[in-house]
C-alpha cells in the first residue's frame, strides 16, 4: 500500500512540474492567455481563455463572442434576380388563349320573319338568321334557344301553337344554315309572356316576336 501511494505521488509531481515548465500567462495587456508559442489557449470547449485583462472591446476576430460576431458581421448583399443571360435565353411559352363566354339574343318582330298567320320563315328572317350564324362563326356553341310568342288576339290554344310552329320554322332554318340540331333548343310561349300592353295596336306588334340566342364560349387569341 506504501509503494503504491508514493509511486502516485511521484507522478502527481512529475505531472505538476511539467505544468510549471509549460504553464501559458498572458501578456501583459493581452485578453487572453497564450502559450509558449503564441497561440492562444482553449479550453475543453474550444474556447479561448480570457485573462484578468480581458475587455470586450480586446476580443479578436478568432475569439469573439458569437452573438458579437453575428451584429458584426457585414451584410452580404441580396441576390439579384436572374436575367435572361442566366436562364438562358429560355424561349417564352405559348400564349393561353383566353376564352370568353359569347352570348348573343336577338329578338326580331314576327312581322319580319313571318306573314300574318303564317309559319314560314320569310327571306328577310333567313337572312337575319345568317347574319348570326356568320357572328358566331369561331365560337365553341352549346346551346341554341329559339323562343316564339303572339299577342292575345284570337284563341289562346291556337296562339300556343302558333308560337310553336313558327319556334320549330326558325330551327328549320338554322340546321339548314349550318346549325347542329341536337343544340338547339325550340320552345313556344303563345301569348303567356307579353312584353307590351295587348290593348293597343303597337303593344299587340311588340308581342308578337321571335327570339333567338346564342349561348357559347369565343377564344381571343
């Protein structure tokens, strides 16, 4: 038990000797302790160590605080947006073209369309017709409304069919000018929708009418 503790205490001293042959002081003035060579001492950590001289205003780049390193330190500045040159001179893509609904209704007199209690479509209401085929020529049609009504003159039962015969006369027309048939829609009214007062002459005319509409989407390009 002897021999062991002496032998522990001979390197305890060797150890400790050693230590006062090497031991880092710091300069006189210096913040920090530094070895024989210079360098600055670190601890466990990787830290510098301070002497009793330390200010904050004596740290080094190599020894400074993170937090005082971090407001420090320079602002880089932003990255400018990339140009053309860096991207490559990338073709732009096609435009989208940009689609728009395109209604159109038109509501014509069934003077001009019609003869007086007749049910065939007269050349000036074929050519109307044609006139909006022609306006909804590039446009993606979904539906094709086709509405006739009368005034209240004569028999209600006879003005319903009346208004019907002359609805399906214009849809006639429309197929032949180029119209599908399964999108347009034919539907009369008789004299169940008045738009004007039946009492008087002009009031009668203005209910006695054709309308037609167009219902579809156009592409601008």
């Amino acid at each position: 038990m002897n021999t062991i503790k002496l032998l522990s205490l001979a390197i305890a001293g060797t150890i400790a000797l050693n230590a006062n042959a090497q031991a880092p002081e710091p300069k006189p003035g210096s913040a920090y302790w530094r070895d024989s060579q210079g360098q600055v001492v670190r601890d466990g950590f990787g830290g510098c160590v301070v002497s009793g001289f330390y200010t904050p205003a004596l740290a080094t780049d190599e020894c400074a605080d993170p937090a005082t390193k971090a407001k420090s330190s320079p602002t880089l500045p932003a990255t400018p947006p990339a140009t053309s040159s860096a991207t490559g001179n990338l073709p732009a893509g096609p435009k989208i073209p940009e689609v728009t609904p395109a209604p159109q209704q038109v509501t014509y007199k069934a003077s001009s369309f019609f003869d007086f209690d007749k049910s065939v479509v007269k050349p000036a209401g074929r050519q109307a017709l044609q006139a909006m085929m022609n306006q909804a020529q590039g446009a993606d049609l979904e539906q094709i409304r086709v509405e006739g009504h009368t005034d209240a003159t004569g028999p209600t039962v006879y003005n319903q069919g009346l208004s019907e015969r002359r609805a399906d006369a214009v849809k006639r027309v429309l197929v032949e000018l180029g119209a599908p048939p399964s999108k347009i829609i034919t539907q009369g009214y008789g004299e169940t929708q008045p738009i004007a007062d039946n009492k008087t002459r002009e009031g009668r005319a203005q209910n006695r009418r054709v309308v037609v509409e167009f219902l579809g989407s156009r592409i601008k390009r």
